[in-house]
C-alpha cells in the first residue's frame, strides 16, 4: 500500500516541477541619463508607475513574467526589443521617451497562448516632478 502512495507523491512532484518551469520571470533596467533636461514627455505602453529617488538619471525597471513559455522565448522577445525603450531629443531641454514596440502581439507557442505581464516602475530624480496624467516630467523651479 505504501508503494502507490509514494509513486502518486512522487508524480504530484513531478508535476508541479513542470509548472513552474513553464513561468519565467526577468527583471530588466534601462538608465537614462537626464543632464541639464528640462521636460520630459512620457509615451510608454501599458500601466506604470512614478517613483521618486535620489539618483541623478531616470531609471526604468520593467518586470516581465511569462506562462507557457521557455526560457528561449523569453530571450528572443527581449533580443528582439520588445520591452525596450527609445529616446527623441526635442530640443536641449526636452525629451520624449517611448516604448519602441507599441503594437505587441499576443505571444502563441505550438503549447498555446502564453499569458504575459509586464509592470513597468520609473524611478525619478527628486528634482523632477511630474502631471497628474503622468505622461509629463518637469524640471522643479529652483
């Protein structure tokens, strides 16, 4: 009797091994450096957040969590840059950063659809402050 009971312990094991194989998770940090910039407008795709710090540059951290995926798929989509973001100089004083890839795709594999979420965090120096929709940053006024 006490055969069966290990072998179905053993295959419960084994299974939920498989399960978190199959959830990737990746933390990825872009810096950007943000000198004598006075206004920054923000274009990013999906929901995130603006956090104050003590740093001098902008950094942004987006954690990426995949299901029903390989740790290959995972890295060709960041190769690929689709969680990347790009900066346009306006002018001097302004700056414009975006999410390069805005059309994304749902990510299917031959085991199905993978569920994807991304949170992305943006870290702002303590002289920035930023509008109540959160798509602009300004320099504070000394």
């Amino acid at each position: 009797m006490r055969i069966p009971h290990f072998l179905f312990f053993t295959h419960l094991c084994l299974l939920s091994s498989l399960r978190a194989e199959a959830q990737m998770e990746r933390t990825l940090y872009q810096v950007l450096e943000i000198d004598s910039v006075k206004t920054i407008a923000l274009d990013l795709y999906g929901q995130y957040t603006l956090q104050k710090w003590e740093g001098s540059t902008l950094l942004i951290e987006t954690n990426i969590q995949l299901t029903n995926a390989s740790p290959a798929i995972l890295n060709f989509l960041i190769k690929e840059g689709r969680y990347d973001f790009a900066i346009d100089t306006i002018s001097k004083a302004e700056l414009k950063i975006y999410t390069r890839q805005q059309d994304r795709k749902k990510i299917k594999t031959p085991a199905g659809e993978c569920t994807e979420i991304f949170v992305t965090k943006i870290l702002v120096p303590e002289y920035m402050v930023w509008t109540d929709d959160r798509k602009m940053l300004k320099r504070k006024e000394e």
